[in-house]
C-alpha cells in the first residue's frame, strides 16, 4: 500500500495546480460549517435587528455565496469553478443549546457543481467569510468574538465519492 501524495506537489516538490484535464465532469457537492462565538448582549443586538450596521445575518450570507463564487482568488492551487449552487444559512445559538454553553451563530453552507474537481474549498470558504462578517458588523460592541469549528461536514461526487464527518 503506497502513501497518499499531496496532489498540489510536483515530482521535484514544487508546487502547482493540478491537471484535471482528462477527469469526467461529474456532479458534486459539498456542506461545510463554521461558528462564531460572543457575548450574550451581541447576540441579542444580531436576533433584535439592531445592530449599528444593519443586518447581520443577511448581510453574512451574501458574503458567503459572494466568497465562494471568490475562492480560486483567494486559494492559490484552487481551480475556477462554474458554481451551480451556493447555499449559507446563518442560525442563532442560544444558551444551553451547544455543549460548550457558547453563544453565537452558527452557519452551514451548501455548494455544489457539475465538474472536474472538488468543491470543498468553495464551502469551506463561504462558513469562513459569513463568520468574518458577521465579526465586521459587530466588532465594536463585541471584539471578543471567536471564530471556530470550520471544518468540512460532507463532501460528494468525483472520484472518491461521498465522504462524511463522523
């Protein structure tokens, strides 16, 4: 059984986007999460509207579909995607709902392509961005917020099929 090789590697170890040229286009899609811890009165701000800037939440899920539309701009071996569909749902976590007792927003992304390669980045980045939004909106009353557990949940199609988070 041979080791895994790191794709975005050459045989001189240099590195470089990946020729995926002669793969099929196949149907593909990929769920990520991310969530953005703060203070109890933050999160009151956010759910009331009333926050200085407006609303957070939409404004975080647009920025989310904007970033995944973005994501070969911002990864450097990433691949230019014709994205299908770009999903962020944005949920206020309230106290005693989380394990941990934290606060904040949660948010689940969706992408989805008909392609060569992978979409997980795409996701991966839109969970990433609408946290940071919502961190930009709210940083003057809060700039304790913590962004954590961004992290891959689902991915399909290609190659190596469907993998799941356990």
């Amino acid at each position: 059984m041979t080791e895994p090789a790191l794709t975005h590697i050459d045989e001189k170890g240099d590195v470089r986007m990946v020729d995926v040229s002669a793969k099929p286009d196949t149907e593909r899609v990929a769920v990520a999460e991310g969530f953005i811890a703060m203070n109890p009165a933050t999160l009151a701000l956010i759910v009331d509207g009333k926050a200085a800037k407006g609303d957070v939440l939409a404004c975080a899920r647009v920025a989310g579909v904007m970033a995944a539309k973005r994501t070969s701009d911002l990864i450097p071996m990433c691949h230019p995607l014709n994205i299908t569909k770009a999903k962020v749902e944005c949920t206020p976590v309230f106290e005693g709902e989380r394990e941990d007792g934290r606060m904040g927003i949660h948010v689940l992304t969706t992408c989805g392509v008909t392609g060569k390669t992978g979409i997980e980045m795409e996701a991966l980045t839109a969970a990433s961005v609408a946290c940071l939004t919502v961190y930009d909106m709210c940083k003057a009353v809060d700039r304790g917020m913590e962004i954590m557990d961004v992290r891959l949940l689902r991915k399909d199609g290609g190659k190596t099929g469907l993998w799941v988070r356990a």
